[in-house]
C-alpha cells in the first residue's frame, strides 16, 4: 500500500461526467489499496469566466481580490468531485488551499509556497479518507487567499507529494503524456515511456506545455516520481524522473516549438566592453526575460546585439532601450515578432557531438531559413519565421524519429 | 463617525450594474464618515446554479460538501464588490466567513453562530478599508466551512453589527421596507416606519418574507438597531427596534399570509386527558413543528383535534398518525393543504380588545368562512380557504389601513 498524490487538470473536470470520469479513476486506486490526494484544478472555462466577471466591474482590480475570486474555481470543482465520489460510497473530503495547510508568500497572481502543513491531509488519510484538495491556491501570512498562478495546480500536486513522501504523482491531462512532439501537429510523434526531470524542463520551457516548468524543477528537487498521463485513455504515461533507462537510446528525446517569442535587434553599438551588461541589466531591473542572446562580431566600430523575449515584453523592451539611446549609443532596435523557437531536447546531446548539425541539415534540406542559433548541453534552439513553424519541427522530428531517421 | 453595518440580499448584487450601485451605496456611506462593514449574499441565481451542478453529480451529497460547494458563492459577490470599490478609489478588503472570524457549530447547511473574532475586521477597520465580507457562511471547529441557512446572511450582518457595537445594521432588500401588508398583492398597502423586533418577528413567521426571523430574534437579543430598505430607491425604510414611537397608534402593524399550511383534523378522539400530549409529543420527537392547535368541545365521549403543518410535513404528519393509530384510538386523519393562514400583527392588540373581531368582521361582509382562528397577545391567525387568501388580506388590510378603516 503506498500513497499516491493525481492531480488533475480543468479540462479533466470540465463537465459533471468528466468529474465523475475522475472519480473512477480516484476511487480505482483506493480500491487497490492506495491512499489517493487528488489535486484538481477549476473546471473547464470557470478561471476564464470569473475574470470576464471580474474585467466588467475592474479591469485593474487589485490581485488580492482577483486571488479570492478565482480561488472559488477550485473549491467548486473539489466539492463537485467529492459528491461524486460520495456517490459511489467511498469515505472523501475535499479540503481548500488553507485548510489543506497551503502557506504561501504574498505575492498574489503568482505565489511560492512557502511550506505546507500536513496534519489535516495526514489526520483524513489516517481515516483512509480520500482527500481531494484545491490545486493553485493558499494563503499567507495575513491568512489571504493567494494562488500561485500559471501551473499552480502541478505545482500544488508536486509540492504536495514532496511533504507527504509520496510514492507517485500522477499528472493527468488530456494528452497521453510526453511526445517528441506535439501529435496534434507532427506526424508520427511518438509517445515517450520516460523523460529525465533536466529534459522535461527544457520541453516545459519550450513550448510543449504538458507540465509546467516550475513542477518539474520541484519535482527535481525534492526527487519526486511524476508520471504523465491521460485521464480519458486509461493508457500507461511517461514517467519523470531523475535517470531513465537507456534502453531507448534516443539521443533526442523531443522537438518542440514556442511561438511567443520575439526577437530584437540592437542594430550599431559600440564595440566595447560593458554594452551587454548595460543592456540586460536595464532589461532584468525591469523583470523582462531574455532568452536567446546572439552579438555579431564588430565591424568597423560597431556591432549588433540581437536577443529573444516572450512577445508581450517586446514593445516595453524597445521602448526601455529608446529611453537610454544616449548612454547605450545605438543607432536603432529593430522588433520581429513574426518568428518562433523550435528546439531539440535530449539529455544524450552533451555525449554526441553532431546532433545539432543534423538538426540545421534537415532545416537547410527543407529550405528553411535560420534566423538564430542557441544550443546548451541537452538542447538545441533554433528561431526560425513563425510561418515555417511547423514544418520546421515537422521535418526536425522526421529527422530523428522517423523510420529513417537518425537517433 | 459611527460603524454602520449594511447587508446586501442576493437581488441586490446580480449582476456587474448592481453591484457597482451597492458600492455606490457603500462608499456613500463611508464618505460620510462612517466605518462600514458590508455583508452580502451569493449573486442572484448562483446558489440555485451550485445546487443544480451538485444534482446532476448527487442528489445525496453530504451537506459539508454542499456548504463547501455553496459557500463560493458569497466569495465571488464579495471579490467583486471589492473590486468595484477599488475602481471608485476606495481602500476595501473583501473576507470570506473564516476570515472574517464567524466559528458556527457543525450543523453544516444549517449551522448557528458560536462566536466571532473580530481581530481581523477590527484591525482592517482601524486602517480606515471598507470591509466586505461573506454572509451566510462560517467555520466549524474542524476548520470545516458551514452555511447558516435560511436567512443566514441577514444573521451575519445582525451578529457581526452585534458583536462590533455597531451604531446600525441596514438590510439592503428589494422592497423599500416593511409595509402593512404585501405591497405586490395588496392595494393600499403602506411602508411603516417603525416596527417593534416582536412585531417583525410574528410578520417574519407569518410570511413576509422581508426579513429572517432567526436576525430579527437576534437583534432583538443584542439590541441592534435594524433598518430594512431599498438597495435601489434610496429612500428610507423601517426601523426596527425595542420601543416604536406611538405617533401613529397603529393598533395593527401589518397583514401578513402564509400559503404554506396544511391542516390536520384527527377525528373522534377520546375525550380523556392526555391524548393531545400524545399526539404533539410524538409529531415533536419526528422535528414537526405544529402551529396552530384547536380542540373541539367533547361530545358524546369523543372530540376532533385540528392542527396546521407546514405542507412538506402534512403527508408524514399522517402517516405517523396513522402508523400509532390502536394507541391514539381516533377515527380518522383529515388533511386539507387548500388552506392559508392570513394574520393581524401589533403590539398595540394587547390593550385593545376587539381588534381580532374587527379582522373576523371584515372576512364576514366579504363571506370568506375561517376554518380557524388562533390568537396570541400581538396577533391575530386564521385560517381561510387558499383561494380566498388574496381577498382575505386584501379586505382586511382596508379593513385597519384605508382611509375609512379603523385602527
């Protein structure tokens, strides 16, 4: 008998018959002699709903009250659930964020929890109760509902399993689990069995989007063991972990694709020590995020800095350099948001040297252009138009995966 | 500057153009130098909305986890007065029942007040915010939310002005006050000004509707001065207090009906002692409550005992009955729930004989026939067929309130 923490997300609980779809699966592995917390998200459109409320009377409403608003969507989804598995004459309690001892820092719209106290979810399982608990939320130190913004409901999960010593947290999402690249999109990508907690972190932050980031990094860290999987299929997932078996001997584990990036181009700088540091520090002191960072060698004088933010930072970002053209001495900055980020993930990379060259080698094969190049021990980034997007993990991945492919 | 505690029903906070107006109200209020603690209700049809999402799941749900479901819904109204405050650029803070302090006992869905701490409004008080909070809905002392039921928000706001020495507690409704009789059904109904608590408690009963019972009893304890009045017409309402000013001599405060009645008629009882407590103790032991009790004069060894229930116990009522019948010896149970209570309401009845007979006067010249007549020191029941109920109080209202009436 072991404990198991499942979390799942909104589109899992989005109807009275999703709801009762997750009972089952919640009430199945109680039968089998598990305790279960499940973590669940707000249904569906609730989050969406509520701010569109929220937006008709404040658009600039405080977060704190934003935080109590949207917080009601989880509540509402967990007291669901529990019904429904009071329905089927399991012993349940569905607990809030404060009451399942979620204290977070203040930061409301995107808390850090802070630490987590167990003794209500311990004293329920001690009564083998099943506990469903709010993901995304808890309070701080003034007693304030706070939630922990996007990927909170993973984060909540993870968190949870790491305090309970949990041994498996099951994220379940409507997708199988992880893939070398988005089936929706990609032909022939492929399902994998198991990912490295590094690998899934560049996935996350690249755009495949099927776990956040910020759950993987906790779930690193405090050494949980996550599984990926669907909640319609019934089928088995990826597992995340700290070394996966190299059975599979994929150098590559996966192509993703990020199409909210925008590049700028600080055109005729002087070429002198000290000008990047003056330009990202501007940047960060304003809490932009830089991503892929290129300088052309200078040339009479002069050279250009060219860097990646996500697209929402782009005008702010041109807009800070243009307030300090004197002192960083440029001649202009050019904005392009009409390109995407498309990487190459795998922790075999730093082992074979190559790989990256494969990557470029398929591009230039289907005639697609690069824009930019990054590459770091398990991936390889390359920003290309946004138009080619798709065919450019598409024929990244038939490279690697494909029958023929290399891998 | 006083505390002036205001109570906003569910009506009032529908939709985004009325809670702006309740913020409007509010912040009037505050502008005038007062503190103010408003409490409010869920939005119009989001309680009906919880409840129907919780009996498509289960219609047998356990009521900690309705009052879990229900709850949210004060949260949503509460956030988002807030934030309509906020835009007018007030300080506010909006606190769900935990927050606010309200511990209850665990008769979730129908839980009674313990105690409320009032750290938290006090201290947010003190710092001149605006304090919105949750009616409805406190904690148990498993930290387990509970919703007080039935006028439970008007309950909050009559505890909270209560235990914060509040200077008022306005109920903030969709009728301009307490008036002598139901102003949608009744020609020439007039506002009062002021009520005595007693007199509002015997109307709240009788079916007016306007203002729980169970807020009124509680006012009455605490001797909180109430204010029943129009969120949307901004006039004056009622005061409802210990001792009214007897400027008007109304002998007759108000007519009220009740369409929730049934009446029972145990016929041919044994006329011996002992068999009315026989009958009562045992509707008592299965939680019905009787109203109304007549006994018929014994007559040839047996008599006929009537009483009123209100029509959901009637069928049960019988049953019970029936199930005892070799013990009760009787010859049969009536039930008739074609029948309303109509009733006369005043403080002033007491010293006045007469006034009841001037109520059966006027149901005579109109030829309504009284199934039953019951009467107390400040009112005045009787019982009608339920089709003549509108007629009944019609003629009696003109009866002790027109212009020719006598009262």
């Amino acid at each position: 008998m072991g404990l198991i923490v499942q979390k799942f997300g909104g589109t899992s609980v989005a109807d009275a018959d999703r709801i009762r779809n997750v009972a089952r699966i919640i009430t199945e592995t109680y039968r089998r002699g598990h305790n279960v917390v499940a973590v669940l998200s707000a249904q569906g459109d609730t989050t969406d709903d509520l701010i569109a409320k929220a937006a008709e009377i404040n658009p600039n409403a405080s977060k704190r009250e934003m935080d109590m608003l949207l917080s009601t969507g989880e509540q509402i989804s967990c007291s669901l659930c529990a019904m429904a598995i009071e329905a089927m004459g399991y012993p349940v309690v569905s607990l809030t964020g404060w009451q399942a001892g979620f204290r977070t820092n203040s930061a409301y719209g995107d808390a850090r929890i802070k630490r987590i106290n167990t003794e209500r979810v311990m004293a329920e399982l001690d009564k083998r109760a099943i506990v469903i608990v709010t993901g995304f939320q808890g309070v701080n130190k003034y007693d304030d509902i706070t939630t922990l913004g996007r990927g909170g409901s993973d984060t909540s999960a993870v968190a949870l399993a790491a305090v309970l010593h949990a041994d498996l947290c099951q994220i379940f999402t409507d997708v199988d689990g992880v893939y070398t690249a988005d089936p929706r999109n990609v032909a022939g990508a492929r399902l994998l069995e198991e990912i490295t907690y590094d690998e899934m972190m560049e996935l996350a932050t690249l755009g495949a989007q099927v776990l956040h980031n910020r759950s993987v990094e906790m779930a690193k860290r405090y050494n949980v063991n996550l599984e990926v999987l669907s909640s319609f299929s019934g089928k088995p997932g990826t597992k995340v972990k700290e070394v996966v078996k190299t059975m599979e001997k994929l150098h590559v584990r996966g192509v993703a694709k990020d199409k909210n990036v925008a590049r700028l181009a600080v055109v005729g700088v002087a070429d002198q020590p000290g000008i990047a540091f003056k330009i990202f520090s501007l940047l960060a002191r304003e809490n932009i995020n830089v991503d892929i960072i290129l300088q052309s060698i200078g040339r009479g004088g002069t050279k250009d800095i060219s860097f990646t933010v996500c697209k929402a930072d782009s005008q702010r970002a041109k807009e800070l350099l243009e307030e300090q053209k004197n002192v960083l001495g440029f001649e202009r900055v050019d904005v392009n948001d009409q390109i995407a980020k498309v990487s190459i993930v795998g922790a075999g990379m730093i082992h074979n040297p190559g790989v990256a060259a494969k990557m470029f080698e398929a591009l230039y094969n289907a005639g697609i252009n690069i824009n930019m190049i990054a590459t770091s021990e398990i991936k390889a980034s390359v920003l290309v138009d946004a138009a080619e997007t798709d065919r450019a993990v598409q024929v990244i991945h038939d490279r690697f995966f494909s029958e023929f492919g290399e891998n």
